[in-house]
C-alpha cells in the first residue's frame, strides 16, 4: 500500500510533467504557424520539395556509385580481436 505523501509526491509530478507536456505542444503549434506564414510570404508551398533548384540526389541511374568500404564493422572487429585473446 501506498502511503498518502508518497501518492501526493506522484501525483504533483505527474501533473508536472502533463504541464510541460502541454506547454511544449503549445510551443510546437506556435513554431508550426510561424514557420507556415513565413512560407506564404515567400509563396512557397509545405508540400513537395520547396527547393526545386537545388534537388535531391538521385538514388540510381547515372551518377557516382560509391565502393564498399574495406574497414571492419565494430561487430568484426570486436570478434577479430578476441580471437586473437583466445
């Protein structure tokens, strides 16, 4: 059984921590309205990529392949060198 300061300690920080819970959402819709009336400014949409002269990579086709790295995974490493402990 739970006594009854500990269930006040728990309970006080609970609704500590939903306080800060709903501050943050609070923080985040602000953020979310600035950043979409600054792109409106700039008539960019949200959607899509907004930055169509500089566009991603391509991931296939032409472009550079890269080669495997020759370095050892830490996994292999680590065997390689307790192997050699044995």
């Amino acid at each position: 059984m739970i006594d009854k300061p500990k269930e006040k300690r728990q309970k006080k920080k609970s609704e500590v921590a939903l306080q800060i819970s709903e501050d943050r959402l609070q923080l985040l819709d602000t953020i979310h309205e600035i950043v979409n009336v600054e792109l409106d400014n700039r008539g960019v949409t949200a959607e899509g990529n907004p930055h169509l002269e500089n566009p991603p990579p391509r991931t296939s086709g032409s472009g550079p392949v890269r080669k495997p790295s020759r370095r050892l995974s830490l996994c292999q490493c680590i065997k390689k060198n307790l192997f050699r402990l044995s």
